[in-house]
C-alpha cells in the first residue's frame, strides 16, 4: 500500500480555473513557513496577506477546512490602518487548537507605525475565536519585569512537544536592527506587567537565549545575527556523550570569516529552562537589551567555507534530532539541500540537481521526505533513496513559499494562488495519489473579485 501525505504550499498566479469551491473569503490568504496544518490535519491556519511584506496592513487570522473548504474568521484586529497593527505569520500548535501570530502593537500610527521591533506574539484557541492574549509580555518601563521583553518577536515556532516556542527578536529601546533569537517557556501565573502605554501581559516567560554583537572580530564566532531557526528533534537530542538535551534550538548565525568576509553558519543553543527562570537578572536594565541568561551558552557547530545559501529560509531537523537541514550552495552557485551532523557539524550536499531551490523547504513527520520548490514546481526529496521528485508542473503562476506537510497519513496538496488581475490570494487543493502518480483533487476556496 503505497504511503500518502498532505502537503501546503503558497503559490503566485496571474489566472486559474477551479472546481469544488465551497466558501469565498475577500481577502488574501497566506500561508506561515510552519505549523501551516492543526494538529488532526483538519484545517490550515492563514493569515490576510496578498504580499509576503504588508503584515503592517493585514487585518485579519483564518482557517479553512481542508475536506469542506470551510473558511472562518478566527481574529480580526481593530482600527486597523496602513499603519498597523496587522497581523500574520499564523501557526498551529502540535499538541492543541490554539494558534499564534505576529501583531502588531495596538497603538501603532504614522509616526510609530509596525515594525520589526514593534510587535508580539498572539494567540487564539481556533474553538474560542476573536478571544486573543499574548504570549509574550512587553515591558517597555523600567524597572524590567524578570519574563518580559521590550521589542518584537517574530516567526514563532513550537518545539516538538508543544510545550516551548522560539521566536527572533528585535529590541525596540536598544539597537533596533540587532536581530536575535529567543525562547518562550510555560510560566505557572504568566508574566504580569505594570498597565503602561506600550506593556502587555503574557501568559509566558519569554528570554533571548543567543548572543549577538554589532562588529563581530574576523575569524571568531561572535555572530552580528541570529534568525531563522528550528528545534533540534521532536524531542530533543542526545551529545556524543550519551546525554540527553530534550529542548535545543539550532539557528543561523552571521560571522566574519578571516578575510572578514561575512557567512551564515549553523549553531546551537541548549535550553535550560531552570536555569532561564532562575536569572532575573537577565531581562536588562534601562539603556540595555535583555542578556541570555547565566549557563546558556551557544556553540556553533559549523565551519565552512562558502557559509549557507544567502536565500532566507528557516533551518529543520530530523525527528530523532541527529541531523539538521539546510540550504546551501554548490560549485556551481546552485542552491542544494545540505545535512548537518548535529553533534559534529559534518555537512553534506543531499540534492545534485541542476538548477536551484528557490525557497524554504520542509520535512514530514516521520523524516525521511522533504518537500521543496524549485523551477516553479513541487519536488519530494527522499532521504532515504536520495532521489527526488517532481510532484507539479506547468503552473500559469509562480509558486512561493515552503510546502508543508500534514501532521495526518492522507495526503492532500494546498496552494496559495495570487491573480494579478484581482490581488486576490485563494488556495487551490490538489490530492496526490501517490509519489509517482498525480491527480488533481479540488479547489477549496476561489476568488472573488
């Protein structure tokens, strides 16, 4: 019996013809780089966008059901304005109905409108929608509240387990542009701060967890960035040691090799939550950032020549955490897929093909597939046969965006379509019969003018 899946991915259009649509929502509908499907494979999570950069301008989080193609309303921000607040980049937990999502701060206007330094994390539970709270708490009075943070988060990413979420983040009051990466931890009574214009409460401990530096010195490991990372396995990993780490987060990391040059490379950052909790001290004072908390430590893991692929997307790891994936380019400047040992660092070029990965990929539950959009097609790379295949072609418009795997066996396909004509981004479906053979299924939303 051959083994089925589900798959989501965004895709751009200028015209399409489309079967089996069943409910229309006049707005875009773009899909996050993970956690795009509920944990029972029932609905997809998106949020209003019709361009990847207007979060600023988007006003609204929905679901659509991927057998019905039931859409709902699950958020909608108020006065919202070219300005802000805006919302997006909407993902599912794995272990329950809830959601979060960038927003943007409520008092967002021209002179301060959303920006990357400008926003939080929100959450929905998709069974009671329109009721949000915050993640995060946001302390921008000093004294700082121990938990709370004085920026944006962004890109918020559950561990395996559903129980922590890793972010990046940009400090509003301090070096603005100094991109980092952060951990939220499950926190008994939430973080309560003082009722301040700006401040919110959230219901979890949040923490940066990498050290970042303005000028990095040539050849060191100081790193000017942290972004786009990942968990390190479902459930942790384990050192050549034979210990354990159940949470870790691998992340990208900008260095300035001995030439000065700068390159990306992989590293990892063990989470300790005792420990975070334990330092108070590490929210900062006025006039610094919060500092990663005493016995966290980052270590980078690769060194290598060339660096990653300067294409963004978001670094993933195998279930068993062993391995970490990547993009990264080959003798000939073509983006490949590329494996990490996680425990020594040894990279590996997986694909050979001829032409470029064009976006972020991911894998499926199980580790041993990954999906990726190269040529304006659909591929599945099997880890196992290292053979890859193509899945779509001949699309009228671009595809963008990381295909995402449903958490469920069956295997249905949805692309986020965007006509030039109307500005209007739906989701075609498509159900793939097997690996080798692809029949359409059908539309479960369409445009609407």
């Amino acid at each position: 019996m051959k083994q089925l899946w589900i798959i989501a991915l965004s895709l751009l259009n200028s015209c399409m013809t489309l079967n089996n649509s069943r409910t229309v929502l006049p707005t875009g509908h773009t899909l996050h780089h993970n956690g795009v499907f509920s944990k029972d494979g029932q609905w997809i999570v998106f949020d209003g966008r019709n361009d990847d950069t207007k979060i600023g301008e988007t006003s609204i989080i929905g679901i659509v059901n991927v057998k019905t193609g039931e859409e709902k309303i699950i958020y909608k921000t108020a006065n919202q304005t070219v300005y802000g607040p805006g919302v997006g980049a909407v993902s599912f937990s794995p272990v329950d109905d809830k959601v979060i999502f960038i927003h943007g701060l409520a008092d967002a206007n021209a002179e301060k409108p959303y920006a990357m330094s400008r926003r939080t994390g929100v959450g929905i539970d998709i069974n009671n929608p329109y009721r949000s709270f915050f993640y995060d708490a946001r302390d921008i009075r000093s004294p700082y509240t121990p938990g709370s943070l004085r920026g944006g988060t962004h890109s918020h990413c559950w561990s395996g387990d559903g129980q922590l979420i890793s972010f990046t983040y940009n400090n509003e009051l301090v070096d603005a542009d100094l991109r980092a990466v952060g951990v939220m931890l499950p926190c008994r009574q939430g973080v309560k701060v003082d009722a301040a214009k700006g401040n919110n409460d959230g219901i979890m401990f949040s923490s940066i967890v990498t050290n970042v530096v303005r000028n990095p010195r040539p050849g060191s490991d100081e790193i000017n960035k942290a972004f786009d990372e990942c968990w390190v396995g479902k459930n942790g990993y384990r050192l050549n040691s034979g210990a354990h780490i159940p949470h870790a987060i691998a992340f990208q990391g900008n260095v300035l090799n001995k030439e000065g040059k700068q390159i990306t490379e992989v590293f990892i950052v063990d989470i300790d939550s005792k420990k975070i909790l334990a330092d108070s001290a590490a929210v900062g004072k006025a006039g610094e950032g919060p500092r990663v908390p005493e016995g966290i430590h980052q270590r980078r893991i690769t060194f290598s020549k060339k660096g990653l692929s300067t294409t963004r997307h978001w670094l993933r790891s195998s279930p068993d955490g062993k391995f970490i994936y990547a993009l990264a380019k080959d003798q000939n400047e073509y983006n490949q897929l590329t494996q990490i040992e996680a425990n020594t660092g040894e990279m590996r070029l997986l694909t050979n093909n001829n032409f470029s990965i064009d976006y972020s990929f991911n894998l499926n539950k199980e580790g041993n597939k990954i999906a990726y959009v190269a040529q304006n097609s659909v591929y599945l790379f099997d880890l196992l046969k290292g053979v890859s295949t193509k899945l779509t072609s001949n699309e009228k418009g671009k595809i963008v965006g990381a295909p995402s795997f449903s958490p469920v066996i069956i295997y249905w396909f949805s692309i986020s379509i965007l006509l030039t004509e109307t500005g209007t981004i739906f989701y075609r479906f498509e159900r793939l019969v097997c690996l080798n053979k692809t029949s359409l299924g059908h539309s479960i939303t369409k445009q609407t003018g």
